[in-house]
C-alpha cells in the first residue's frame, strides 16, 4: 500500500518518527513534507496529501499538525478526500470501516509518540465494511460535496 504524508512544522518530527516505521512494516511511503520544523503553513500539506490520493499516487493519507484541526479542515476541502482526526484507537479503524477515511488526521501537540503508532496502524489495517447503510451516507456525503464544489456554498456571516 502506498502512503501519503505530509506534515507542517509542528508535525515534523512525528513525521519523521512514523515514516520510518512505516517502511520498517513494509509500506510505500510517498513524504511530501515537511522537511523541518522551521514554519510553514498547513494547508499546503494537506493539498498535498489529498492531491496525492486523488491523482492515484496514493492509496491512504496520513497528515499531521499541531491540534490536528487545521490539517482535517483544509484536507476535507478536497473533492474526495474524506480525512478524519483521530486521537482514539476506536475512531482509527472505524473511521475506515464506516466511512471510508482516506486521511488519518493527527495532533502531534496532543498525543504520544506510542499512541500515534498504534493509531497508524490501526487505521491502515482498517478495511470499509461495504454495509449498504454506510455506502448510503457515503452517497450522501458525496451529494453535499458534489452540490458546493466550487464554493457554491457562501461562508457563514462571524457574529461578534
């Protein structure tokens, strides 16, 4: 299986740490960055990553920011990509199961070193379930997704 990912600076050196098992356990392994822990942004990470999926290149993406937050927001912008953040053992594998996570989300600032492992490898051994209710809310997922791509939808108004 290859595998995409992609870190900003605060991801780094997890990064670093889970591409090296990575290949240990046998997989591809397709780094798109970062290369330090200099500043950067994350949002270039995960285009990236999801752009790794969409174009074939990779099966699974794994991303990684400090909270995990902004990396999920800016990789489920992506037509297809469906990126989950994870800082459990049960939502690792079942993201997969049930929805279909291509993106495993991490928090470098938030979780250990072991638990982040253990997270990996849980979400690549995960397998989609194929049940008829979940291929139903994916075709639901793809309505919404296919009904605002190309910003159709208006930001909501801030409230201050």
């Amino acid at each position: 299986m290859r595998i995409a990912i992609g870190a900003d600076h605060a991801g780094f050196p997890l990064k670093q740490q889970l591409v090296q098992e990575l290949w240990a356990a046998g997989y591809e392994v397709i780094d798109l960055g970062t290369s330090s822990t200099d500043p950067v942004d994350y949002p270039d990470y995960a285009e990236a990553v999801g752009e790794a999926l969409t174009s074939g290149r990779a099966e699974r993406g794994i991303l990684i920011c400090g909270s995990g937050v902004g990396a999920s927001v800016a990789a489920n912008k992506i037509p297809g990509v469906r990126a989950g953040l994870c800082h459990d053992s049960y939502s690792a594998h079942q993201g997969v199961e049930h929805d279909d996570m291509n993106v495993l989300v991490l928090g470098a600032r938030v979780i250990g070193t072991a638990l982040a492992s253990e997270l990996v490898r849980l979400y690549l051994q995960a397998t989609f379930s194929g049940e008829e209710r979940h291929r139903r809310r994916l075709a639901k997922v793809a309505a919404i997704e296919a009904k605002h791509v190309g910003g159709g939808c208006p930001a909501p108004a801030r409230q201050s």
